[in-house]
C-alpha cells in the first residue's frame, strides 16, 4: 500500500486480477456464514422476512423511497400478471438539516410530503392503503413491517434514532399528521425491492444490488440456512439483506484509507467507499491533489479547488469519462469552473486516465461481489442468475457495466453467460409497493389459517 509515482503505478495500484478476485470471493464466503449464524462478521446477512414476489399480486399500494439525497412518495398499480406501473410520484430533495437533525423532523418531514401527495393527487384519506417502506439503511428486521436501525450511512448523521424501530416512528409521525388510512405493510431495504422489482416478471432473479450513493446486496437464501434466525418463517427462502458495503475484506490502497480517516464514520462502510457514488469522486480528489503536490499533473502552484474536501463529485467524474471530444473540451469546461484556466491536453487525459482506473476498480470488485454471491448460492455454476441491479453508478456512469461484465467473463470464462446482469429501474419505488402486495398476502393467508 503505498502513494502512486506516476500514472502506470495508479494502475497497478488500482489493478484487480482474478487471483484477488478469487481471494476476495473466500472472505465474502467466510463472512457470509459468519453473518448467517449470528456470529460477529463485516457482513451484517439482514433477515428481510420475506420471499421473492410470484408476479401474482395485484392492487393499488403506495410507496416512500428514502436512502439517498431525495425523498419520494408514489403511488404504484400492480397487474397481478407481471406489470408495475407508477401512477404518480413527488420528489423532494433532502436538505442537509434534514439529514443531520433528529428522527421527529426527518419523519414529520416524511409525513408532511405523504400529506402533500394525496392533496396534490386528489388520493382520499379515507380510503385504507398498503404501504411499502423503503428505507435503505441497515436494519435488525423481527418482521417483514418491524424494524430497529443499526446505523445511519451515506452522510445521514441524524443524532437519533439508533436501536429504534423505523415503523414505529413513521406511524407516530403519521398520527401527529392524522394520516390515518395508511398502513404500513412492508419495512424494504432499496437492494430487496429492487430483486422484488424485477422478479415480479422474471422468475430468474435471485439477487438485487445498488450501485449508486450507496452499495449494498441482497439475494434468495434457504431459510434453513439461515442459523440465526429465531423466528419462525414459513417460507423455505427468505432474502437476505447483506449489507455488502461494511465489507472489509479486500484491502484498499493509502488513498483509501485518507478518505476513510477523514469521513464521517471511519473504519465504517468500506467496501462501500470504494464502490459507490458518494466516495469516488473524493478518492479521485485524493489522487489527483497526491499528482498535483508531486507536480505530475496542472501547473499550480497556488491554492486550488481540488484541496477543497467534498469538491469533486461522482457526477463530474461521469461527465469527464464520457467526454471523447479529441481536445476533452468538456474536460476543459469543468476545470475552468473549478478555477484551472491554464490545462494541457496531457492534464485533461491524465485526469481522464485516472477517472478510469478509479471507476474501473469500483466495476470489478462490484462484480466480484456479485460472482462470490452467485457461487454461495449455486457453487458449480450450474444454471442462470439474473442479477437486477439498480442504482446512479451502474445506471449512468460510463463503461461501468462493461467493466463489471469483464471482470466476469476473466473469471467465469465460458460460464459468464450464466450471470447476467440487467438495469431494474426503480426498485426502491415500484420493488416497495410489491413487497407492501406480498406482505399483505401473507397477512391475508395467515389471518384466514
Ligand atoms: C447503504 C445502506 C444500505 C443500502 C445501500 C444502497 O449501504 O446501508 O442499506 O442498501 O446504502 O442504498
């Protein structure tokens, strides 16, 4: 582990062959069962108390989307033959205060926008509705509807709310808005509905992972595999949320471990800084201040963005990685913003360079993820995986899919075909009002029984 030299060393710095990949797929295998017997384990293996949709389930169910910068409340119709579709959605994005104050004004927040949606859509409040809650943060779940949270991620520091059960607090802050005719059917983490997504029209999908703010996995395990689990699930399998982002079995660079020190939750989520939204752009800011103070790269010598912590964002990255203009005018255009007016060409490819060899690791080790999760469940490969992944990264950042599916066809070789991995939009929103339909199903049986 040590500082790059120059551009060919980031490389091999930044390199993920298939011998580590193979390495990287024994602790995820050694730590998956150390999660599911309820031992101590990077990998939380969060019971869901669910199973996979059948496709079957029909109605009219809402919705909240909450994990990331926005908050969104829908309402989704379900076909019952395969068919989700959103009727109506409100966005609304968080502020920070929102993000860093207490749990009453995050879920009166929540509760205030639910209101405003019924409003605006003419939805009566006297009609019962099913809802489906997404809230992407790691949670203890006891039910498909309960659920304590184990900690906040993705630059959430609400002072609040740890060990509390998030449905409790979202009913509570529905009562104080007399929100009455909702009830909340399903607790979904965003990885679990987007497998719910796309498994209510596709039978083949065992697993649903986020690629975006924040990374994380889910997949169908046996129920009897799972030791730890107390309560009993009728169900032979149940998904597990596995929390993949507080992995800490693949080691990282020293890069990596600056921008862990100086996050808010160091020694915290990882996997997760290498992989998602949130962290590549600030490792790329590491690299690049690393390149300006070795003079590899921009002659300034003045203060300049780039030492500001937080300033370079995922999305510029994208947006530079798909500048293939000969003279990366866009490249161009965002570094006069940030105040570099004086860039070569050769500065503009260099930052390029490293853009690619920063997303590039984040592709592969995500697919190496994926394959080690693939192999727990079906280790001689044997029949097809359909992987329904969701999420700002995989969905809009150049190349990355492509580098995922590489890193797959070195390992798997000619049993790559049975891995496939496919864009599931909007799991968090359509995926939660399934899980709100399956859930009210299996209450339905169980109050009939
Ligand atoms: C973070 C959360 C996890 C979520 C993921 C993707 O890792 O802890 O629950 O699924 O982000 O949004």
């Amino acid at each position: 582990m040590s500082h790059t030299k120059n551009l060919s060393d980031l490389f091999y710095l930044f390199d993920i062959d298939v011998s580590a990949v193979e390495n990287m797929r024994k602790h995820f295998h050694e730590e998956m069962l150390r999660g599911l017997s309820g031992q101590t384990s990077s990998l939380k293996m969060l019971p869901a108390f669910v199973t996979r949709s059948q496709g079957k389930e029909s109605g009219h169910f809402l919705a909240i989307d909450l994990g990331g910068t926005n908050l969104r409340v829908l309402l989704a119709t379900l076909d019952g033959m395969g068919n989700s579709v959103v009727d109506t959605v409100k966005k609304v994005t968080l502020s920070r205060n929102i993000m860093q104050g207490t749990t009453e004004e995050l879920f009166d927040f929540i509760a205030l926008c639910v209101s405003e949606f019924l409003n605006e859509n003419d939805i009566s409040k006297n009609v019962n509705y099913h809802l489906g809650f997404t809230f992407s943060f790691p949670v203890e779940q006891i039910s498909v509807n309960s659920g304590k949270l184990i900690q906040w991620t993705k630059g959430f520091s609400i002072k609040d709310g740890i060990n509390e059960d998030a449905v409790i607090l979202l009913n509570k802050a529905f009562k104080r808005r007399q929100l009455n005719n909702i009830q909340i059917s399903a607790l979904v983490n965003d990885t679990v509905g987007t497998l719910m997504e796309e498994s209510y029209s596709n039978s083949n999908c065992d697993m649903g992972v986020i690629l975006g703010t924040g990374t994380n996995a889910c997949y169908l395990e046996k129920t009897e595999n799972i030791k730890k689990l107390q309560i009993h699930f009728s169900k032979p399998t149940m998904v597990i949320d596995m929390e993949w982002g507080d992995f800490n079995g693949y080691n990282g660079t020293s890069y990596d471990t600056i921008l862990d020190e100086t996050s808010i939750n160091p020694g915290e989520q990882i996997f997760e800084k290498m992989v998602s939204g949130m962290y590549l752009g600030e490792l790329s800011r590491l690299i690049i201040c690393d390149m300006i103070n070795k003079k590899f790269l921009f002659n300034i010598i003045v203060s300049h963005a780039f030492t500001r912590n937080g300033f370079l964002e995922t999305e510029d990255m994208a947006l530079v990685a798909a500048d293939n203009t000969d003279s990366l005018a866009k490249t161009e255009e965002f570094l006069v913003k940030a105040g570099i007016t004086d860039s070569t060409i050769y500065d503009r490819k260099t930052l390029k360079e490293i853009f690619f060899i920063v997303s590039k690791r984040a592709a592969r080790i995500a697919a190496a993820a994926v394959v080690s999760v693939v192999l727990w469940m079906d280790p001689l490969l044997t029949k097809k995986h359909l992987i329904a992944v969701d999420g700002t990264v995989f969905a809009k950042y150049p190349l990355f899919k492509q580098n995922m599916e590489d890193l797959l066809s070195e390992y798997l070789k000619d049993k790559k075909h049975l891995i496939n991995l496919t864009h599931t939009k909007d799991g968090s929103g359509k995926g939660a009002a399934i899980t709100a339909a399956v859930a009210y199903n299996i209450l339905r049986t169980n109050a009939k029984n």
